[in-house]
C-alpha cells in the first residue's frame, strides 16, 4: 500500500463546484445541494483501501452524529475502476449498505473534481465553513492500519465542533495519509512536482 499524505490545499480556498453521479440512487448530487448547511465535509474515499477500511465504521457514526447537528456530508470516489474493480459503483453500493453511510457516496469517472480539489489519498478530508471556504484539512485521526492508536476522529470532530460553533479552527493541522488514488493512465496531476 503507497503511503500518501493529503496535498494541505490553503485554507481559505473556496469549494471547487462539483456534480457527481450517486450509484447507490441514481441521482445527481452537487455543491450547490448543500448550499444551506453550516459546514460541508468533502471526504475522498475508496473501498478497497485499507487506510479507509480502518476507519469507515467510525466515520459513519461521527458523520452520523454530525448530520444531526447541521453538518452536510459527501464522499466522492475517484479510483481508476478498471484497474481496481473493487472501487466500481456497483461495489459503492454494496459499500453504502454494509457500512451504513447516510451521506451521498458519489462517483467521480473523470477524476476531474478530485484534481480541482487536489485530492491525494484516500481518506482525504476537506472542510468547509458556511461560506464554503476550507478550514479544515487534515487527518480523521492518528490511527493507521497496524498502529495501535484508537479510531476515535478526534482530529475532524474537533473541527467540525469549532465549525458548528462558529470558533475558527486551528491551522495547525495534520495531514491525512493513505492510499494514493488510483489515477487513470495518463491522468496524473500535476500538482505531486
């Protein structure tokens, strides 16, 4: 598994629009559907990789508690499905009702909204005050697969509660690490150098 740090796109930088398809209902799913919420979390995500099997359970229940206290929730998958067929929409929607995501769980084919939102690994997490400037993006939490720290989300949590609170979030950050995202040949960006 290649270890991958999240890109530390600046705070500041306004949400990137986006209109995704979401296998799991057929629908469309966009930026501007959450233009009402307090805070938007964009999470990219997979399936297949460890990094974010590790944590998804608890990442359902924190986004879950969140949800109920204003928090707008999206995860976007934006895995090269031909060479990882594990992260199809077919297997997306099997994800959804194993795990027990209640946000959309959107597909990105052309990889093109994880570019705009520079998007590195999986998990990668953005997010967004009201305004929909980033002002968080960073780790779940200390934990890793074969590490012995507890999946807590702390680090997220905390943000989000600052979020929600209407407190600015810290810009001391920690960067997420995971899988890379799986890039279609010939579709690297170029923000890696």
């Amino acid at each position: 598994m290649a270890r991958t740090e999240s890109t530390m796109l600046e705070l500041g930088t306004q949400a990137p629009p986006f209109r995704l398809p979401e296998p799991a209902t057929g629908r469309e799913v966009s930026l501007e559907d959450f233009r009402d919420a307090p805070a938007l979390l964009v999470m990219f995500l997979c399936n297949h990789c460890p990094y974010v099997q590790h944590i998804r359970h608890r990442l359902a229940e924190v986004v879950r508690e969140y949800q109920a206290r204003g928090l707008a929730a999206v995860g976007i998958n934006s895995n090269d499905v031909a060479n990882y067929p594990d992260d199809a929409p077919d297997k997306m929607v099997a994800e959804v009702r194993s795990i027990g995501y209640t946000f959309p769980y959107l597909y990105d084919e052309t990889q093109a909204v994880a570019k705009a939102y520079r998007a590195a690994c999986t998990p990668d997490f953005f997010l967004f005050d009201r305004d929909r400037r980033l002002v968080y993006r960073g780790q779940f939490d200390d934990a890793r697969p074969r590490n012995d720290a507890p999946v807590t989300g702390r680090d997220l949590a905390a943000a989000i509660d600052a979020v929600l609170a209407g407190r600015p979030v810290p810009p001391d950050q920690k960067p997420s690490l995971g899988c890379n995202i799986k890039w279609k040949p010939g579709n690297e960006p170029d923000y890696f150098g």
